[in-house]
C-alpha cells in the first residue's frame, strides 16, 4: 500500500473531469516596470484542453497576463502565456478556458504592473494579488 501511494504520488495530478483548489505556495516578485503574483504548484500538473482555470486575485491592477509556466520553463521568459492581456473584473475572478493541452506545469503566474514583457499592461501601473486558484469547479 505505501508502495503504491509512493508511485501516485510522483504522477502528475490531472483536473480534467473532476475540479477542486490547487495547492502550492504563493508569492509576489517585482521590478520597475512589471509586478507578478504566483503559485509555485505543490506537485507537476497536466492541464488538458478545455479545462476552465479560476484565479482569485486582488489589487489595483486593471489588466493582467497569465501564464502556465512549464517544469523545464524560465519564469524571466514569456513561455508558457495563456492568450493576450485580460481584463480583471469586478470581484477579482480571472477564468480562463484552454484552448490547448498545457503539460508538466510548475507555476501559475498573474502579471502586472505597467508592462510585461515589453505588452503595455497598465500605464499608470498596478498590483495583483493570487488567493487561490480553482480547476473545473
């Protein structure tokens, strides 16, 4: 029995017919420019095509980029960017549908700030904020 927990457990967790919370740690990074806030995953994740991802966040920022940075990503690079600048509504629920599989995910990252990766954000600047982060709920 501890045998097989011990392989599940090193198996990517995959939400694609079931939801629930996505456990990791959070945290913020900035520069003059950019801010991001994120959720370093507890364990690799495989998002599959159509899965719907909930991001509640707060701050001041009015718009924000999302990204879905791979193991093997860099977070200083833009790979991994889920569609263009989105708008953040009113209650803070950023909810994003994948048009594509995205595989062998570490990290869940909101940016913001006056820019990211040269993509004007908000020209006055802005803070984002994750609270928590759902799959298929």
């Amino acid at each position: 029995m501890v045998l097989f927990m011990a392989v599940v457990a090193l198996m990517p967790i995959q939400y694609n017919a079931f939801g629930g919370e996505l456990a990791g740690t959070s945290g913020q990074s900035s520069g003059s420019n950019w801010q991001s806030a994120y959720l370093d995953l507890e364990s690799i994740h495989d998002f599959k095509k159509g899965d719907k991802i909930v991001i509640r966040v707060e701050g001041s920022a009015e718009w924000v980029k999302i990204r879905l940075l791979p193991k093997n990503g860099n977070p200083s690079q833009p790979r991994g960017i889920v569609g263009s600048k989105i708008k953040v509504p009113a209650g803070g629920r950023l909810v994003v549908t994948l048009g594509e599989d995205r595989l062998r995910v570490k990290q869940i990252s909101v940016h913001a700030g006056k820019e990211a990766w040269g993509d004007i954000l908000n020209p006055k600047g802005g803070e984002i904020y994750i609270l928590g982060v759902d799959v298929n709920p």
